[in-house]
C-alpha cells in the first residue's frame, strides 16, 4: 500500500527540486484533474523536476519509500491516465518544454516530452518537414502525452499514429535508472523492442524524458470538402466504398449533427449551413505534392458519393474556410463537455463495420435509456461514443450505465475492433479490459510491469 508523503519527504524533494514544488491546496486541486469527465483526485505533492537526473533521484526515493508517483503532461487526457488516484507525487513534465534539435539532413527532431504537439508541428514546417500525427487537442496537448497514449488524430488515416514516428527514447525507469531504449535509426532488429513497448504504455513503465521522432517531408497542397448525409449509416458507409475506389485520404472525419450543430453554437459559428434533414457529415480531405492528382481524387470521391444520398457538398475554397471545417471537428469534445456531463467512449472496429457499429450504439442507447452523440475519425474505423447524462440519474449514471457500456464494448470486440482507438485505458476502462483481452494476455502484462516496476510506485491503478 503507498503511505503518506511525510515532512522528511518534502525535504529530500526540495533538495533535489529546490523551490520548484507545491503543497498548496489550489495547486494539488489544479493538478488533480485532467479532461476525464469531472474526475478529480489531488496528489499529496505537485513537483516540476527539469532534467532527468532529478526524476531519478525523486523515483529511486519513491521506489525505495513506495510513495506513489503519477507523471502528468499537458493533462488534456480522455482516460484518467495522468490522475493521481493514490495522492502520493505529481511529477509535472512542464519543464521539459524544449525543441532539443531538428535534424533536416536525417528527418528526425529530438524533443522534449513537455512540448506542444502544435508547436512542434510548427516548428519542423518551417524547414519543410511534417510531424503528422495531430489529436484534437494539438495546440494544447504535449508530445510526451502523445506517446503515452499513442495519440493518432484525423491524419492517423494516411500517415499513421505517434509509435510509428518514435525512433527512441529517454526513458527514467521507477527504480531511477536513466536507459535509451533504441537507437536513432529506421531500421531496428537489435533485441527486443523497448521502444514500442514504452509508446503506449501510459506512463506505467518509465517516464520519457527525450524523444526522438522520424519527420516527413511537408505536403504542399490540400482539398477539403463537407458532405452532409440524409441517413448517419450512409455517411459509415462511404467511408469504406472511398477506400475501396483505390483512395487514401489525409482525413476522413465522421460527425452527427448533435456534434456539428453544438460546436457551431460552442464557437459561434454560423456560416456552414446545417439543414434540419442532415443527419451526419463527412469531412474528407486529400494532401500532396500535385494539386491536378489531388483533383483526380476529389473527382473520384465525387463519383464514389454519388451512389448515396446527400446533399449540396461544400469544397472548402479559401484557407480561412478549411480553418473553419477543422475547427468545427477539432472543437467537438469541448462543444459536449459544454452541454452535458458525459462519458466518452473510443471505440474502433475495421472500417467496414462502422455502419454496424453506429447501429448498436444507438440500439443500445435505446435499450438503456441515453443520448449518444457520436464523432470520430471514420477513416480509421475509431468512433467517440459521447453519452450525455442530461436528465439520467445519478444512480443510472453512477451503477446502471456500466452495464450498457459493457454491452457495446461486447459488440465492439465480436466485431473484430477494441475498447481504445487513441484515448488509452486509463482509470475509466480499465474494468472492461476483460473484454478485450483473456486473463493470460493481462497476466503477461501484469508482469512486464512488474519487471520494470517491482514496487508498483508508477502511475499506479491505471490500465489493470
């Protein structure tokens, strides 16, 4: 069990932080929360470290005292994974905010785990290179959360998600050890993988302190278009008749109307018009070199639409209207939090299933009793299920709800898809884990995070 954080604890962490720590109320209730629904747990002690000789000091202490540590970013997390259930440490990676070096020559950035994913996305555009991966919350989120969870977003589609960018890491293991895990190459066939096994791990298993990411070069041109759809199954299936027509967009955004007109109203929007009978959109985008090829593709996807009802397309003609598209999608998260309390569900099953998918979720909704709004990256088959509690009560809420989750985790895997897309197991999903997996695969599990973590002191009750 962690015990308490005691005065002679404080005053070996002021020894290695200085004054870089808090026992404020306002900040442990600051640091308490992320953007799980209204969870909320304060730790014991806020610590901002600098250098990874720091955070190896403060863990070989915890490891030692068994003091509970819970490594926390940006905390704009969906899954409780940065929540300090325990209390013990809060390790703030806010410190480690720095653009190491970009290697142009190579494509490769070196980084620190505390840099916004926008800002380094910014960052390597500037010399013409592309970081794809980008999560909704890409101006606020950090990289270093991005390879906790293995964040995607709308370019996961075309590029891929963050584990198939990261080279190598600098890792502080629990015990206090400081290891890189790889090396900075491509091609890699050296022992077993750490790398990867890190990439997705939750904070779990080490806390990353450098990161070393493969860049691309920048596409030059882009076309967007929104389609609005009469029937929400019709929009699911188009996204898999685009990609049998031998099309690969940068982007294949799904949206029910709830979602589009909230966030319409979230940010004061009004010039994308919404018609009463539109009952999905797809947001569809194409990138590359050659603005006549992307044309072709629009063209396609044109004729591929054409065999489902829908109305007017919008092709977005200026930047300030693409702007405004992505927008709209990226802002939907906030646009429900702003309505309801909600629990979001990142299902994901293979694209051909969508349509299945979206039809249990609201048969099962119906069942049960509750609203769903529903968004997602359609592309990848990775839908967010919102359930709005509205006017459900707080004993639906707090006991009852569970069981209709479960049952669409259930369809969810008989589909052949997973309970998590992006958003990571976290505290929320970490009771239907059974669903996804068999009890010798979480045992394997259970045990890798034993050798990495004999006293279980990191980021504890997460994930198992």
């Amino acid at each position: 069990m962690p015990r308490m954080i005691r005065t002679e604890d404080i005053a070996f962490f002021k020894s290695i932080v200085g004054d870089q720590l808090s026992l404020l109320d306002a900040d442990l209730k600051h640091y308490g929360h992320d953007e799980t629904e209204d969870l909320s747990f304060p730790p014991h002690i806020v610590l901002k470290p600098s250098d990874p000789k720091q955070i190896s000091a403060i863990l070989a202490y915890c490891h030692l005292n068994k003091i509970p540590v819970t490594p926390a970013g940006a905390r704009t997390g969906l899954s409780g994974g940065a929540l300090p259930i325990f209390g013990g440490v809060l390790l703030s990676m806010e410190k480690f905010n720095k653009i190491l070096h970009i290697d142009e020559e190579n494509h490769q950035v070196i980084t620190e785990p505390g840099v916004i994913t926008q800002v380094l996305q910014d960052a390597v555009k500037e010399k013409g290179l592309f970081y794809p991966p980008d999560p909704a919350s890409k101006g606020s989120c950090s990289i270093g959360g991005n390879v906790a969870e293995n964040s995607g977003g709308p370019k996961a589609v075309k590029y891929g998600v963050t584990n198939e960018y990261v080279l190598n890491l600098e890792v502080v293991l629990p015990t206090g050890e400081i290891i890189w895990t790889g090396a900075n190459v491509l091609k890699n066939a050296t022992g077993y993988n750490l790398t990867q096994l890190i990439v997705g791990s939750e904070g779990t298993l080490a806390v990353v302190t450098k990161i070393v990411l493969k860049l691309i070069p920048h596409p030059t041109h882009d076309l967007l278009m929104l389609v609005p759809f009469y029937n929400a199954e019709d929009a699911c299936k188009a996204v898999s008749a685009i990609f049998m027509a031998g099309i690969i967009p940068s982007g294949l955004e799904f949206m029910e109307r709830d979602a589009l007109v909230w966030t319409q109203q979230f940010i004061g929007e009004s010039s994308i018009r919404v018609a009463d009978n539109h009952a999905a959109h797809l947001l569809i985008e194409v990138d590359g070199f050659d603005p006549e090829l992307l044309m072709i593709d629009c063209e396609k996807i044109m004729t591929v639409l054409e065999t489902f009802e829908h109305d007017e397309i919008l092709f977005a003609d200026t930047a300030a209207q693409k702007q405004t598209l992505w927008t709209l999608r990226r802002k939907a998260g906030e646009a429900v939090k702003a309505q309801s309390i909600y629990k979001e569900e990142d299902t994901v099953v293979p694209r051909y299933q969508l349509p299945e998918l979206l039809h249990h979720i609201k048969r099962i909704g119906k069942k049960y009793g509750f609203q769903s709004v529903c968004y997602g990256h359609a592309g990848d088959g990775n839908l967010h299920v919102n359930i709005i509690k509205g006017t459900l009560s707080d004993e639906f809420w707090d006991n009852e709800l569970s069981v209709a989750i479960r049952e669409l985790f259930t369809e969810v895997v008989r589909m052949g898809g997973t309970i998590s897309g992006e958003h990571g197991i976290g505290l929320v999903q970490k009771p239907y884990m059974d669903i996804a997996f068999p009890a010798v695969s979480l045992n394997i599990m259970r045990e890798i995070k034993k050798v990495f973590d004999p006293n279980g002191i990191l980021n504890p009750g997460k994930i198992f």
